[in-house]
C-alpha cells in the first residue's frame, strides 16, 4: 500500500471522526422533537354543554316521543348548533337523524326549533354558559318523519307547481346567460327589504285585539321598502 493510499485514507477518517459528534446530535434532536409535540401552555378547563334533543322514530312506533340528553365540551366542538349535531352522530349516537347540507344558511335544510325559536342550526351559534341547556325540536305543525327530519312532502309538491327555473321564449344562449349591469342595479336596496317573514310577524301584532298602536304601526311600514316592495321583490 502506498503512502499516499493511507494518507488518504487517514484523512477520511479523520474527518468522519470529526463530523460524527456534530451529525448524530443533530439528527437525534429533530426526531425527538417530531415524536414529542410541545406542550399546551394553557389547559383549557372542559366547558361541557347539555343537549335535549327530540327523538322519535317510524321503526318503533310505540314508542313515545322523547327528550334524550346529550353533554359535549364546546372547546372541543364548532361554535354552532349543527356543529354539535354532527359532533354527537359522529362521536355518541350514530342514530341520530337531521338534515343539513350547505352549513351557510341558504339552503335552509337544516331548519329546527332550537330553545323555542324556528331558525337554521348552522346560523344558530351556542351559548357558551354550561348551566343552561339547548332544547331542540323538529319544526312544529309538521308530521315528523324522525327525530329532527320534517315531512316536507307537501312543501315539495308546492315548489314544483311554480316551475322554479329559468324559462324563455328565446332560444337559449351558446354562452352563459348573465343578467346586465342596468338589470343588476334594480336590486341595489335589497338589505333594506323587509321580507315577508318580518312583515307577517308585523301583521301578527297589528291583528293582536290586545295591541293599542295599530295605527302606528301601519304608518311605519309606509315607505319603499316595505308592504309596497314586497310587490316587486326589490326588482322594480
């Protein structure tokens, strides 16, 4: 073997001697921090909520309606009422049954009685105090179909007959048919548009026999986006 064969090979292991204390540590710190998360400075104290939710269902008819009750923490849980929903049928009772499908609060599938109010569990936010708890029930003055589901054979029936969808005596378009600037800007306003379910409420309590500013009433809702819009939907 030559001497410039060992020189070589002297100086290889040289510096693998070297660089041996500085890589191992290196590498064994990563992986140890990768194994072990950092601890969570601040525990959070379980907020455990109550849910009385109505059950029922066909395939036990004789049975009677029920109240059964359900406790999750709200820090391990969405801030809405649907988010609490899908939590219990994920995580404690499969058999839970409720509709749902957009979760933005248009599409109105997951429409219920919560603490005694008709809304929409997506847009209904949970109160954060434990030692009250959330009631809720299917909408009233509906057959149930189970649990919180409604029978909306009806409603569906109603839809169809007003034909919801675009009809033109034109032939339709190759491209997209948008509406214009100028048929746009006939809805500007719109937020200001009571609607009908606030007008019916309006209605209600100028009918009430009990209620003494009838007439004030009337008088208020005797602008433009009022009674007179609910003509036009904020469309003329």
């Amino acid at each position: 073997m030559s001497l410039a064969t060992i020189g070589r090979r002297s100086l290889l292991h040289s510096q693998r001697n070297v660089l041996a204390p500085l890589v191992a540590p290196f590498h064994t710190t990563t992986i140890a921090q990768l194994a072990t998360p950092a601890p969570d400075p601040v525990q959070k104290q379980p907020v455990i909520k109550t849910f009385n939710i109505y059950r029922w269902s066909p395939d036990q008819p004789a049975e009677k309606p029920r109240l059964e009750k359900y406790q999750i923490d709200l820090n391990q849980c969405g801030p809405m009422v649907l988010d609490a929903l899908i939590k219990i049928k994920n995580e404690i009772d499969p058999t839970l049954t409720f509709r749902r499908s957009c979760r933005e609060g248009i599409c109105g599938s997951c429409a219920m009685n919560i603490n005694g109010g008709n809304t929409l569990a997506c847009l209904s936010r949970i109160d954060r105090n434990p030692s009250s708890d959330v009631k809720i029930y299917p909408l009233p003055h509906t057959y149930v179909v189970k649990d919180l589901v409604p029978d909306l054979t009806q409603i569906y029936k109603q839809y169809k007959s007003i034909e919801p969808y675009l009809k033109q005596k034109t032939a339709a378009p190759e491209r997209e048919n948008i509406q214009s600037i100028a048929d746009r800007k006939k809805l500007d306003g719109f937020d200001k548009y009571l609607g009908p379910a606030v007008l019916m409420q309006a209605y209600r309590w100028m009918i009430d026999s009990r209620d003494q500013f009838g007439a004030e009433r009337r008088e208020a809702l005797q602008d433009p986006f009022s009674v007179y819009r609910c003509h036009t939907i904020m469309s003329k």
